[in-house]
C-alpha cells in the first residue's frame, strides 16, 4: 500500500485532516514518508541545497559557530545541526574548524535527524570528520552544554496550518476527499482561530499559516542556551510580517509539483515566518539579529575572499563550479535574496558577524 490509499482511509474513518497531518504524513509517515524513505538530495534528486551547492557555504557557518564559542569564552560545548541532509554542511564546518585553536577538542557534535536513511548517509560522510558525534531524534537528548546551533532548510519542512477569512468567518483549509473524482482536495471547515490583530480588518481570501513545531522548537532551544549558553543560525526560505498567502508548496525532480498529488513522493515545505519566531526567541529572554538576506551574510563573512584562496588550486573544473556555486548562493536573483539568515544569542553578546548594518 502506498500513502495515498492510506491517507484516503484516515479521512474517511475521522474526516478532513489538518494541512499540519498531511504534511506530517507526506515527510515523516514511518515507512512511506519522503524523507523516511529516501535521500531526495542533489542533481539526480528533487532538489538541492546550499551546502551541496558550496562547500564555502558550511565552512562559513562552522566559523561563525567557533566564532560564537571563541567569544562566549570557549570551554565545553556541544556543535548541533538540525536536519542535516546528507552531512555535508557539518562535514565542511568541522573541516573549516580543524585548525582553530582548541575548538575541536572542546565540542561534542550533535545531529538532530529523524529520518534513517539520512541518518546513515550523514553517518558515512562524517564518520572522520570528529570522534564524538552523537545522533538524536529530537532537541529534547540534546547535552547541558553551551549549544552552537545551525538549521539550513530545516523549518521549513515543519507542518503548518493554514486558516482562511472567508465571508462567512475563519475557515481552517483541510485536506478532504473530492466525492466526484475520489481524489484529495482541499476543503474548510470552520475553525476556532482569529485572524485579525488588534482592529485590523483581515480581507476575504486572506491566509493565515501557523507552524506550532518551529514555535515549540525555538522556544526549547531558547531556554535551553538561556540556560547554558550558546547561538543559533538558522537560514531558511521565508517571510518577515504577514504573509497572508498560501506558502505551501511541492517539489519533486526539480520542479514545482500539485501539493496533493503522490503523497510522499515529492518534497513538501512552507515559508518560514521568521517574525513569529523572533518574538518566540525575544519572549524566551534572547536576543536576535535578522534576518538578513543570505547573499549579504555571506558577503560580510567572507565569501569572496574564501572563493580567491580556494581558486588558487584549483583545477579549471573546479575553478568553474566554485564561481558558478558562489555566485549562486549570494546573487540577488538566485538564492541570495531569497533566503534569509537569523540568530539568535544571549541577550548580553555582541552582534555576531554577518549581521553589521549596511
Ligand atoms: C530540506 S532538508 C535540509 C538538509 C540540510 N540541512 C541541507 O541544507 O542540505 C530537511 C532535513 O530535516 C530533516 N527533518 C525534517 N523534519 C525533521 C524533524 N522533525 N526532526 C529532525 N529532522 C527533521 C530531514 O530528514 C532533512 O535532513
């Protein structure tokens, strides 16, 4: 049986489910969910990511972490990186990181994945990257230590909710079953939600997305560094302030794919509200900086200078993906602008590189 029958059986036993459960069940089902049965990464898979793009992408978060943990005072800390795809990214920070100054034998490493496959794909591409990695299926194992966080396009594969103002009121968009065709589709059904902020009028049509995960996870994180220290980056595709519109979509082989369609075997994400968890992060008592766009961060760490050493000795193959995967990451019309970079430090830190004003 594949997820769609399966899903099919769960709306008609309870009726429509949440965008939340379906996400959920398209990414996470134990056996057939996309990310539990798969490495979707990459030019052979449905997409690819920064760290496969650049190595200079990892290499730079792994220095801004030491840089992090160098101002805090160094001493034990843990190195955490959630979702972490195939290692790659956590594979060029600890190679970028090697030679800094007790760094590497001052941190244990941690990767937050819950998917088996990647699991073991992180597994082989780390296996000498460090002597004490440790996997966890969720941020509650994490050690009591200072945490060095980075999260690349890690909330944005967290399950929303979307609700709909509709001109008979607050309407919460499900997944349902069309009874002519027998297929899934979209239906509302009223739900206990308000939609507009103070006296703002909420326009017909407007949609609301909710991603309670990302809250709940930012809001551990938070009290956890509160509590022992540490910093978080997290780079994501997503908006600041009100969206207002339907973010969630699907990407399967590299192209945009119906959102309902082979449940389970295309990618499904939302943008990332980064203005909802800011305030998470600031009512959790730390301080954030961002987000700004991906291009300028990477420009104020350093990329280019980074880019001329490594073409130094490189091949002319290699010279070529270099330029092209730099210019890639930080090009306004690529992913530069596109993708936003947040942190999230104890109040009383200086402001972390990448994050000067313009
Ligand atoms: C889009 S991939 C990003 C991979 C990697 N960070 C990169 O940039 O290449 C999302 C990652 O998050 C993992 N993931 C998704 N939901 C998760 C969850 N609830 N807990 C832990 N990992 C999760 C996936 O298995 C995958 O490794």
């Amino acid at each position: 049986m594949s997820l769609e029958p399966l899903i099919k059986q769960k709306i008609r036993e309870h009726g429509a489910m949440s965008v939340a459960d379906y996400m959920e069940l398209c990414l996470s089902h134990p056996v057939h969910g996309y990310y539990i049965k798969q490495d979707p990464f990459g030019a052979k898979g449905d997409f690819i990511t920064a760290p496969e793009i650049s190595q200079v992408f990892g290499e730079l978060a792994g220095l801004w972490c030491a840089d992090m943990w160098s101002q805090a005072g160094a001493g034990p800390a843990a190195l955490v990186e959630l979702g972490p795809g195939r290692g790659t990214l956590m594979n060029d920070a600890l190679r970028a990181t090697y030679a800094l100054e007790d760094f590497h034998e001052s941190i244990s490493v941690h990767l937050v994945e819950t998917s088996p496959v990647l699991q073991a794909a992180q597994f082989h591409a780390l296996a000498d990257a460090h002597d004490r990695l440790e996997w966890v299926e969720s941020i509650d194992e994490l050690p009591e230590k200072p945490l060095y966080i980075v999260a690349n396009e890690f909330f944005d594969a967290l399950p929303i909710r979307q609700h709909v103002q509709t001109p008979q009121g607050i309407r919460e968009r499900k997944v349902g079953i069309d009874t002519e065709s027998g297929e899934l589709c979209f239906v509302m059904e009223s739900g206990g939600l308000s939609l507009a902020k103070g006296d703002m009028k909420i326009k017909d049509g407007t949609i609301i997305e909710s991603c309670q995960p990302a809250k709940s996870i930012i809001g551990a994180l938070c009290d956890h560094m509160r509590e022992y220290g540490g910093a978080m980056l997290m780079i994501d595709y997503g908006y600041l302030g009100d969206s207002h519109q339907d973010t969630l979509q699907a990407v399967r082989d590299h192209l945009f794919h119906p959102v309902l369609k082979t449940p389970g075997d295309a990618d499904i994400t939302a943008h990332v509200d980064f203005a909802t968890l800011r305030e998470v992060a600031q009512d959790h008592g730390m301080a954030v900086c961002g987000p700004t766009e991906q291009g300028k961060f990477l420009v104020r760490l350093g990329i280019e200078a980074r880019i001329e050493r490594l073409l130094q000795h490189a091949s002319s193959e290699q010279a070529h993906q270099l330029i092209v995967g730099a210019k890639r990451l930080i090009d306004p019309a690529q992913m530069g602008d596109l993708f936003k970079v947040m942190a999230i430090v104890a109040d009383h830190h200086a402001t972390p590189s990448g994050f000067y004003a313009d």
